[in-house]
C-alpha cells in the first residue's frame, strides 16, 4: 500500500476548521491536530515547559505544574517579540510530533489541521491545502461565542494570523463555512469523494 499523501487544512479562529478536520475523521480518514502536538510539547516533564518558565518566570506555571495558558496567551499577543521567541522554542517540536502521528496513517490521505499551517512552514508536510474561509464579521462572532473572550482578545488574535486573502493564495481548495454544521458537513464529503481519486494529492 502507497503512503498516504497529506491535506493541510487551515483557517483562521473560529472558521471551523476543526469541525471540519473532525468530520473527515469520522470518514475514516486519519487525522493529526497541530494544536494537540503543540499542547503535548509543553506538558510538564517536557523540555520546552522548562524553558517557558526560565523565560517568562515561574508564575507562567500553574500551582499543579501545568502552563498557565490564558496567562502565557495574554503575554505573548501583547507583546510580539515574545511570540516570536516562544513560536521559535515550540515549532521545530511541534513539527516533530506532527511527522510521528503522521507516519502512524494508514487511510487513502490524511488531514494536518493546523491554525498556523502556512505561517509555520508546516505546508512543507503536505501535498495540497484545504482553507476554511469565512467572513471575518461571522469569525469574530464565533469565537467570542466558543471561548468567552471579549472581542479585542479575539480582535488581536486575528491581528496576528495571517489575513484572509493572504491565506486563501495558498489554498488548492477553499470550503466556505458560513452556514449551517449539515451543511460543513456535505462539503467535506464531497471534497473527500473528489480527494480518493487523487495520486498523491493531484490529479493523476
């Protein structure tokens, strides 16, 4: 059996990216979370977890060990040069991690979802890439909804990823989400029906 070839699929906050991802899981496609190697990387007993507190002081931890996450979130989108410096520590482990679980796929393709696919260099790992595009009014309303935050966090966290047309130049296939979960659904089904007659992520 031929290696699975890798879909990048990307987004920004709140465009259901992983809804998406999710969905071509239960399809049987094998999927990797970007975000969940990157959550691995800084578990305690981690190398990197070390670093992050010799960095930014003790107080970056939780009392159990555990990275304060709203704290070090806060931190490093107030201050650039200190996501720069932490995104340089973590993506070469994160990569790592992201090359591991995808070796493990045995299905026709697998998906890398992943929020920084583009901005990381983590295209490199794939064949072809798969935007989620919504409107940045519906993006910003989502992701208020989804993690409680008040809209200048969510503001500056769009500020940070790369802008929508930007993105949207790299993507092979676009999936607009603006409607309903039935129909996220129908659109991933028929890109995966399109996605098993491709070799390698192109036409053959």
């Amino acid at each position: 059996m031929s290696n699975p070839w890798i879909l990048g699929l990307t987004g920004g906050i709140g465009s259901g990216k992983s809804a998406a991802a999710e969905h071509f899981g239960s399809l049987g496609i094998h999927t990797v979370d970007a975000d969940h190697a990157a959550r691995w990387v800084v578990e305690p007993g981690q190398p990197a977890l070390e670093q992050i507190a010799l960095h930014f002081g003790s107080d970056i931890l939780l009392d159990d060990g555990r990275l304060n996450r709203p704290g070090l979130r806060a931190r490093i989108f107030a201050i650039p040069e200190e996501r720069h410096w932490l995104e340089s520590l973590l993506h070469p482990l994160i990569r790592q991690e992201i090359i591991r679980a995808l070796n493990e796929a045995t299905s026709p393709y697998a998906v890398l979802v992943s929020p920084l696919l583009i901005e990381s260099g983590q295209t490199q790992l794939t064949q072809r890439v798969l935007v989620v595009d919504v409107p940045e009014a519906l993006q910003l309303e989502r992701a208020m909804r989804r993690d409680q935050a008040d809209e200048t966090q969510i503001k500056a966290i769009l500020q940070a990823q790369m802008k929508r047309d930007e993105r949207l130049k790299h993507a092979d296939d676009v999936l607009i989400n603006d409607g309903t979960l039935a129909q996220l659904h129908e659109h991933v089904e028929r890109l995966h029906h399109f996605y098993l007659t491709l070799q390698g992520g192109k036409h053959a």
